[in-house]
C-alpha cells in the first residue's frame, strides 16, 4: 500500500497501475471501427481499407488516408472528435488529430426535459382528479429547489422522489421510444406508475409525495395508479429541442473537414431523432452515417447481440479504451501509434458569458493566446489579461471565433465578501494571469485552463487586497448543483 518499505524477505509489492488518460469516448468509437473494419473484415490490410473509402489528402503523403468524425453523445456531455489516420507502410495506422469539441449539453437534458414535458403534466392531471386544489403548485413546492423552512429531510426526500420514481419513469419512455422502427407519430408507450416502478425500493419518497398531495387536497390519491402515455411525436420534438443546435454546429464541422466517415455513438445515439437530424444536415454522404447500435463489429466484440451487432452503443469506448492499451504492438495484423493520441484543451476564446450563455465578440478576453507563443521545450508561456468587475460573472471558453457557437462555463468572478462593496471605488480592474506552461510537459493541457487573479486595483487606480475578489472554479450555472443531484425540477 506503499506505507512503508517491505520486511526483510517478503516479496515485493506489485507495480502500481499505469493510468492511460489519452482519448475520449469518441476517439475510443473511432479504434472500435477502424479494428473492425482493417482487421477483421479485410483481414489486417488497412492500407486497402483506405483506398476504399478514403481519398489521398494533401500533408497526410502520397496513399489515400482516411478521415473520421465522431459524435459521442452521453449523459452528461456531446463531444465530436475528427482524426485522419494513413497507412503509409501498410498495417501501421497514423493518427493525426483534426479537431475536437466537446460541449456539456446531452442526454441528461433530454431526459429532463421528457420527465417536465411528460411525465409531470401527467401526475398534475391525475391529482386534479383526486380533488387537489391547486396541483400546479404543489409539484412547484416539491421539486422547485431549497426554500426557506425546508427541512433538510424534506430536501432529501425531494431527491429521492426525483432519483427513485421520475427518472426511471422518464427512462422508460426514452427506451420505449429508442424501440420504434418505422416513421409513427403516435402513442408508444401507455403503462401505470406501477408497472414502470415495478421491483424498486421507493417506499420513503413515495410515501412523502402522497401525504404532500393530501395536505394540498387530494382525496385517495395513489401515484402508482397514475397513468403515463407517451407519443413518438412529442419525444422527437423533445429531442430536436435539446440536442438540435448542437447537433446542427458538429455537423457543420464534420462537413467543413471534408470527412469520410461519421460514427454515432453514446446511449442517446440511439434515439431515432438524433440520426434524423444529422441526416437532415448531411455532413457526410447518408451511407457512410453509421450509428454504432446498428454496427455489425463481429464476433470479437464482447458486447455484441445475437446478430453480432453493437448491443449498446456506450460500449463502444471502454471496448476502445481497451484497444487503445493493446493497439501498438499487441494485436495481431493491427498496428496504431495510439502514443500519440492526446487530450487537447478547446479553451481557445476566454470571456464573459451573457445570462444567455453567449460569448460576445466584444466580451472575449483572450483570443487564442497560444497561437503565437514559443513551443519549445522549456519556454514557459506567460499569459494574462485585465478586465473591469462590477458584479459577479462567469467566464466561459469557445473554440472557435464565432459569437453563436456553443460556449462552456469555467469560473466565476465574485466578491469575497458582499458586505464590503460599498466601501470599494468600482469598477476594480483585475488582472488575472495563466499558470506558467512548459509545452512539453505532462500537465500542459491542463494547466491552459488554469487561472488566478494576480493584481486588482479600484478605480482610482489604487492597489486592493486580491482575496477581496474570488475567481472559482464552476462549470455549472447554478452553485446549488446539477438537477440529478438536488432533486430540483421547473414545472411546465
């Protein structure tokens, strides 16, 4: 346990594990889909695999290479990743790395969404009937967040009732919904709470959310009895609303690098609505979309259907996490330098954000700072910039120089202490600097996203203490946390 140095004559302890921390979920798709198609279908010749389906693309040498995107779309976050990869000698794959995107809208709004948009007005409507008087507002007082004289068991209850009873109720549309095959509108799914919730423990938050809807006047009312219908139509409109300009900014990537390939992949991938509006957009030809749950990988693949198909589309990146541990050197007719994959940082624009989640042109604070700086191994890189405060604001990043595209929340610029702002001369103007950076280093791409404020003078110019101003860490927009974890829900 590395406490100490082993007795005398015992063995030595085992090497600790190495961590391999080089590629995301859609990098890790795309090892699953090269090894099957190079290895397995054309029996270890990817060299002919890219003349196939690949063209010859100038810097990448005189053969064909191939270009592929990938759209990971999780719980929690939608990343793209584009690679161009060439066989120069004939099994040895080069990947070179296009570009990468990552933003932090995906399925968990979706499923937000189907549980506000569904199946809430649905329970509002079945404790109208038991007599509630005013039901809209007894679902706002249980899952519309802390208030004043909330206990924090009542807190607690409220994330259970969330956790326990309408996230799997939300998830059973949603895997209803992933089942159809053809083009219908209507209705998919009509079942009883009691049969969604069937075998799980939710005895304690059900019990709360019952006598909840007594006190506010329901008569014999049992949320089990409540029914659930759920149309198609009303999923995909769900759907496009969450995911669609997301989708719709990958795509148009994927068409501006001019790819071969398109993998689909994540749970959500599944939905029928996501491939339809990638297919609307059309980034790459329609036969070369491929959605990795209906991927025929073989019998190699270890989470694979009776059909030798792609059961799970989430699988695909710990299946290619796995091939990018044995993938240089360990694989028989399969040789990839996946060494040289690597996490880059996408923080290229830093500035403040709008309540909208915008970064304005006028508002970027730094505008790609690594571009003109020395990589050479052991220069440090020495980045700063001032700004006025006033009030507290996030700073946030985009990749690119373009005020509509999807920015991401980084830190928040606050006060200290409140109470000390009206003996501060505003604005303050703050200069906050990037931790030094050697390009060669291990951390360097974390240390791109790394900040602190290193002097804050008033407006008259006047040197201030730096701790009277916080620069913290959020990548939430609300400080009480993600609506998984508090329970808290907007009511329709």
């Amino acid at each position: 346990m590395g406490w100490g140095n082993p007795a005398p004559g015992a063995a030595s302890p085992p090497a600790e594990p190495r961590v391999i921390a080089n590629l995301d979920e859609a990098t890790a798709t795309q090892l699953v889909f090269l090894y099957t198609e190079a290895s397995q279908r054309l029996r270890g010749d990817p060299a002919s695999f890219f003349a196939l389906t690949g063209r010859v693309r100038e810097g990448h040498g005189k053969a064909p290479s191939l270009r592929v995107a990938s759209i990971d779309i999780g719980g929690g976050t939608t990343d793209l990743m584009i690679c161009t990869y060439s066989a120069e000698h004939g099994q040895e794959i080069e990947p070179h790395q296009n570009f990468r995107e990552g933003f932090r809208i995906a399925g968990d709004e979706v499923l937000q969404e189907v549980i506000q948009s569904i199946v809430l007005p649905q329970i509002e409507e079945n404790l109208r009937q038991a007599g509630a008087r005013d039901p809209k507002a007894l679902l706002r007082e249980v899952l519309g967040g802390d208030r004043g004289a909330q206990s924090e068991l009542e807190r607690h209850l409220r994330r259970q009732f969330v956790t326990q009873i309408l996230e799997p109720s939300g998830l059973a549309i949603l895997h209803g919904y992933e089942k159809i095959s053809d083009r219908a509108t209507g209705p998919f799914l009509h079942e009883s709470m009691a049969t969604i919730l069937a075998g799980r423990d939710i005895a304690a938050p059900l019990r709360y959310f019952e006598q909840q809807a007594g006190r506010a006047g329901a008569v014999g009312f049992q949320l089990l009895n409540a029914e659930i219908t759920a149309t198609a139509g009303s999923v995909d409109a769900i759907v496009q609303a969450a995911l669609g300009q997301v989708i719709a900014d990958l795509c148009e990537v994927v068409y501006a690098y001019d790819c071969d390939w398109l993998l689909l992949s994540g749970r959500p991938s599944r939905l029928r609505a996501i491939f339809d509006m990638v297919l609307a957009k059309m980034p790459v030809p329609p036969h070369r979309i491929v959605g990795m749950h209906r991927y025929r990988a073989g019998s190699w693949y270890p989470f694979r259907d009776s059909a030798g198909r792609v059961d799970d589309p989430k699988t695909t990146a710990a299946v290619g996490a796995m091939l990018c541990a044995v993938a240089e050197g360990r694989l028989e007719g399969f040789l990839m330098r996946t060494s040289r994959l690597s996490m880059r940082s996408t923080a290229k624009y830093l500035g403040r954000m709008e309540i909208s989640g915008q970064i304005l042109k006028q508002n970027v604070l730094l505008n790609d700072p690594d571009k003109e700086l020395p990589k050479t191994p052991g220069a440090q890189q020495d980045v700063k910039f001032t700004m006025e405060f006033r009030a507290p604001v996030f700073l946030g990043f985009r990749q690119l120089d373009l005020e509509r595209w999807t920015a991401s929340r980084l830190y928040i610029l606050e006060y200290a202490n409140p109470d000390n702002v009206p003996r501060l001369k505003l604005p303050l103007r703050l200069s906050i600097q990037r931790a030094e950076i050697d390009p060669e280093s291990a951390d360097a791409e974390e240390l791109r996203e790394d900040f602190s404020i290193d002097e804050i003078l008033d407006a008259e110019g006047d040197p201030q203490h730096r701790g009277i101003v916080r620069l913290r860490l959020q990548t939430e927009r609300s400080e009480a946390g993600y609506w998984r974890d508090t329970g808290a829900l907007s009511v329709p």
